[in-house]
C-alpha cells in the first residue's frame, strides 16, 4: 500500500553500526518503513548505491540486513547496465526506495541518463516512499553542497527538484557545511532550505515540511534562509526523536 500523499524522509542519518554485518539500518529508515503503511505484509524495499558506484558490498550488507528484518529487499545497479529488464515497473511496485551517499553528482548525471529522474517522480507522485542518506538526501531538492568534485566543498544546484528547496547535510560533522550552505542561501545560488545534523531528518509530505526527526539525542534541523543586507538567517526547527 502506497503512502496516502507523496513521501520524502531525507536524511543525514539512518544507518548505524553493526557489529555482525558492519551496519544497519537506523531509525530514520525504519521509520520510512512504516511510514509506507504495508499492513502487516513485508515491506518491498529497493536499495540505490548509485553515488558509490553500485558497490557490491554495500549491496549485498543490504541484503544481509533485508533478510534479518524480514523485509523483500531489491536493488537497482546502473553500473555497467542496469540490473533490472523493468526499471519503472520495478519501481513503482516498491514501497520504499532508499538511497545510499557518494556522489550526488555523478548519481544524478547516471539517473538522468537513464531517464530514472522522470521515474521517480512518478513514483514519488505515486506514493512510494522516498528516502536517503547524504547524497540520497540532496538529490529529491533543488541541491545543496558536495564534495563529489573534490576535498573542498561545492554547490550542486542540478537535484531532481522534487522538493523546491535546498539541503544542508551533515551540517554538525563537516565543518564547511554550515557556512557555505548559508552563503549560497544568501547569494542566491540555492533557494531557502532545510539542514540536518548527523542522525537528523526532514520528512515532507508532498513539497511541505511536516516534521523533523532524529535518530538520537543531539541532532539538530534547521530552515536556512535569505536575510537582509546580503546575509542568511538559520532558525532551529523542533526536533521529534524517534
């Protein structure tokens, strides 16, 4: 079952430690989960590693966990040739799609040579649920920052703009976020946003804001927006800990 209105749970998070398998799914995406609404069947969860070039290992930890949680995992690799003969179909039939980081930059330019850009939107109109960490975050926006091009730090401005807002992520655990996510905000260079700490996410109902979320105890969400005089004022945003 679809969720009732398009669904997006961006996140700087929803991943944590594991000392069997390495990692595992956090809160954050567990709370994507339920938010799909399956009714007691097992989820269909399609897992992208796209930004790190569809490593395997990522892959196969994500099947490792899927199985112990009883989910219906699958994943989606464009590298060298997507895995799937039925991308859309595919897609559509999941109830939640989860993205994990990398390269924003380069997961997006194979996205858009795929034509997976279109795909998801239908998807997201359609009520799957929409999730991911870092890169998996800024991709449903406007954009944000990246450091897909190298150690220091630039704007992507090209997201898929489901979302009509900018990201900040890891805006606590990467000093340079902060300061040049609120210098482009205030430039103009990307819209008005929403930042997140580290374990911290922003769920959307459609195109709104509804909630923000963490997945401990200290991780902050913030609206960033254009000030006066050429500056950027962030307001902190109430935080639900999961």
């Amino acid at each position: 079952m679809p969720a009732d209105v398009p669904t997006i749970l961006a996140t700087s998070g929803g991943i944590r430690r594991s000392a069997r398998l390495g990692w595992e799914p956090g809160a954050l995406t567990h709370h994507a989960v339920e938010l799909a609404g399956t009714g007691g069947r097992a989820p269909e969860v399609c897992f992208l590693a796209t930004a790190c070039g569809d490593d395997p290992n990522l892959i196969s930890t994500f099947y490792a966990n899927a199985a112990q949680l009883g989910w219906r995992g699958s994943h989606l690799s464009l590298f060298p040739m997507p895995n799937l003969a039925e991308v859309r179909e595919h897609l559509l039939a999941q109830d939640v799609v989860w993205v994990w980081g990398g390269s924003v930059a380069g997961m997006l330019a194979m996205w858009r040579l795929h034509e997976l850009d279109a795909i998801f939107r239908e998807a997201w109109e359609a009520g799957v649920v929409l999730t991911g960490v870092s890169a998996g975050s800024i991709c449903w926006h406007v954009g944000g920052t990246t450091d897909s091009f190298g150690p220091q730090l630039r704007p992507i401005t090209d997201g898929l703009g489901l979302l009509p807002h900018s990201n900040g992520v890891h805006y606590d655990s990467e000093p340079e976020r902060r300061p040049l996510f609120q210098r482009l905000i205030a430039e103009g260079t990307l819209p008005a946003g929403y930042a997140t700490d580290d374990g911290a996410g922003l769920l959307y109902r459609g195109t709104e804001l509804v909630e923000a979320l963490a997945e401990n105890g200290k991780a902050g969400a913030y609206r960033v927006e254009p000030g006066p005089d050429g500056t950027a004022v962030e307001t902190g945003l109430d935080v639900r800990r999961l």
